[in-house]
C-alpha cells in the first residue's frame, strides 16, 4: 500500500509547463513523508527547507554508476532537454566491471531516451588523492574511510570542476545529481543550503558526504534521499521498466575483487609485512601480528587463549595499538570497559555549517559510523586545528582513522578524522 501511495504522490509532485506546444512535465522533489510504514524515518521541522528545482531548460547531469540508485535518478529527470548521463571511471580502465557498469549506464539511458552519455576517467584522481592516502593510513595502523574521501575529492571535487569547465560557459545553469540516500535542501531563513540526513534512516548515507565542499552544494541535487529503498525498486521496476530494478546493492570496496580476495589480503599487495606483539595490558606476549592494519579495534583477537585457565577464559578482543611500540592489545569480553571511550579528538576538521556557528548550537549529537547511532555530546572544545568531542555515553569501538561527524538534529554540521580516543 506505502508504496502504491508513494507512485501516486510523484504523479502529483509533477509541473506542466504549457505553451503552444506541450512540454514533458520535470518532477519536483519536494519532502515526502509517508503515512504507513515499518521503516524509522528522518522527518524534518515543517516549513523550514526548500528543495530546488531546476529550471526547463538547465543542464542535468547525472552521475550513474549503473546501480538501481542511479538509475531512478536518471529516469526521475529524463525528460528534461537537457539531461545527460556521466559515468566516472576511477578504477582501472580495463576491468571487467568496469566495462560491465559502463554498458548497463549505456543501456538504461537508451532505454531511457538520454541521447547525451558520458565516460570520464578520474583513476589518475582517484589513486593520487583517496586510494594511496588510505594505503598510507592502514599502514599507520589507522581506519580510514575511502568512500568518505571519494566523495570529497573525486565525486563532489574534481567532477565538480569538470563540469564547472564544461558548462559554466553555456548561458544555462547546471545541476549534478547522485544517488545518495540524503538531502541537500535550502533553509528557508538563512538561505543557506545545508546537507540533511536521506528519510531512510536505514539508508542514510549522510556520513559519507560529511566531507564534500560546502561550496558544491548549490549545484547538487540529491532526489532519492526523500524516498525509501522500497519505493526506489518499485519505482524503477513499475513506473520506469528499468532493467536495473533487480540488480543488488554494490557491497564493499570498488577495488576489491570479493571473488579473487577479502580486504586484508588485498591491504598485503600494497603494504610490506610489519610483523609485530600482541600482548595483554599486563604486557605478557601472546602471539604476532603481521601488521597494525590487519587487526581493527573492537574486532574479535586471532590470538588463542588457554581456555582452561580461569582467567584467560573467553572471547579476547583488540582494544588499542600501540603505534610507537607496533603492538597490539587485547582484552577479555565484548563489553570490556577498556574497549569504551568517551572522548575523541578530531582532526583535518571540515565545515558544512560557519565554525564560529556551530559552537553556539546546543544538544549536537556525533557520529562514527554511517549507520551508528547519534550519540549526545556534552561538550566540543577547539583548539588550534583540532576538536576534542565529549561524549554522554561511552561508545564502543572508536578507531583512530575513522570519520567523526557533527549533527544537529538532521543537518551535517561538519566533522573530522578521528586523531585518538580517550
């Protein structure tokens, strides 16, 4: 029922533009709240954001990686004039789902009517500014995130300036459109357009955009963040006959071949064998790692502990790396109060929402996961280039490297790398 609701409500969110000649009618994405469903949803305050909506004749590119996602947002604005599809190759060119991606975007524009499809190369942006960063962090012994960095540098960096270098010249204004489960809406106050949270809370990947140019917002429409996943499929497999409509979410890394090799063995082709001591924090040795970045903090130890000895009894988990010493440290029980922080300090700090704003803002909530849950902070103090961010509650598993991200409420303030817990 939600979702048969959910097709009637996009029939009449739709403009007709008439003249002499009629005109395709061009969705308006305006918040949607359902009133029937399981799914915990994001709803923002009435009456404060606007989403904007192109002109007729404006440029729309839209960012296809050949997924479901993607593909809706291409058929959401297909009959705009000027529509064009954009395939970013930032792996290798020769790949085989490289090429494999590449001719299902083909296909769904032609099924679609898109006559303008293009394929561009970022592999060179790719390895220098995300790829041989994130190496150089796991072999620090950190945890980073390289979709958070693809986002900044690639996706909402250089193609940002791609398409700034091919159509600001035009005498139309453009828009890029992506897939992401989040919003970028304008406020209605201050003018500003801020990045929310998608009303999917089970698919909002607010997290990963933390990071992109608050400069770049103005030019990004993101229409599947007022959907949920439900209606997106049903969409692209009723309304639109995309071929698409079936095809499972992407998993993992885009580098990583899961049929060839997992994560740490991939890491292994790039990063020199490390070896190292995994102790107790008494000290004692217990056995050897082959590197920091083959173990993550809160994950379950490989180490095997005399079970028949009380006081080594039970599951061990990694707490904490030494990366002076190259050691790894581990303790007994899942909820072992050594593997629980309470403070973080952020650094190479980002801003979605004026600093000197955010520090007047009271019940700011922080996260450090893209799925995690918020957690309430207490207090934020800046010091030079770095914040130190106090937690309500202690949380489990916080790892140097991660992405740590401010919100208030739905809005992504801004946030940082994870530098050390405390």
């Amino acid at each position: 029922m939600l979702l048969r609701r959910s097709l009637r409500g996009l029939s009449r969110s739709c403009r007709i533009y008439t003249t002499t000649t009629p005109q395709p009618y061009y969705p308006v994405h305006k918040p949607y709240t359902p009133t029937t469903t399981t799914e915990p949803i994001n709803i923002l305050p009435e009456n404060t954001y606007t989403q904007p909506t192109p002109k007729p004749d404006d440029h729309i590119i839209v960012a296809m990686s050949s997924g479901v996602d993607s593909s809706v947002c291409a058929a959401l604005y297909k009959d705009y004039p000027n529509v064009h599809g954009l395939y970013m190759a930032n792996w290798s060119q020769s790949a085989t789902c490289t090429e494999r991606d590449w001719k299902d975007v083909q296909r769904v524009c032609q099924d679609l009517g898109i006559s303008s499809c293009e394929r561009v190369n970022f592999e060179h942006e790719y390895w220098q500014d995300v790829f041989m960063p994130m190496i150089e962090k796991y072999e620090k012994g950190l945890t980073p995130n390289p979709d958070i960095g693809c986002n900044k540098f690639v996706k909402f960096g250089k193609l940002i300036d791609y398409l700034h270098k091919k159509y600001d010249g035009t005498g139309k204004d453009w828009w890029l459109v992506t897939g992401h489960y989040a919003r970028i809406m304008k406020h209605n106050e201050t003018g500003e357009y801020h990045l929310l949270r998608g009303l999917s809370q089970r698919k909002d990947q607010s997290y990963y955009l933390s990071s992109i140019p608050q400069s770049s917002l103005s030019k990004i429409l993101l229409p599947i963040g007022h959907y949920i996943k439900p209606q997106i499929r049903e969409l692209a497999h009723d309304q639109f006959k995309l071929h698409t409509a079936t095809k499972p979410d992407s998993q993992g890394l885009c580098f990583v071949n899961p049929q060839s090799s997992n994560f740490r063995e991939f890491l292994n082709d790039y990063i020199p064998e490390n070896p190292g001591d995994i102790i107790t924090e008494d000290g004692k040795v217990w056995g050897q790692h082959k590197g920091l970045w083959h173990a993550t903090i809160g994950q379950k130890s490989s180490v095997c502990m005399p079970q028949a000895d009380p006081q080594y009894q039970g599951i061990w988990f990694v707490s904490d790396k030494n990366y002076e010493k190259n050691q790894i440290i581990i303790v007994k029980g899942h909820d072992n109060p050594k593997l629980f922080k309470q403070t973080v300090e952020l650094t190479q700090l980002e801003w979605l929402h004026p600093k000197e704003k955010v520090f007047c803002l009271q019940s700011l909530q922080f996260q450090y996961h893209s799925l995690s849950k918020s957690i309430p902070v207490t207090r934020i103090i800046e010091s030079q280039d770095r914040l130190t961010v106090e937690l309500e509650t202690p949380v489990r598993a916080l790892a140097p490297g991660q992405a740590g991200v401010l919100y208030k409420g739905n809005q992504v303030l801004g946030g940082g790398m994870i530098n050390r817990t405390m």
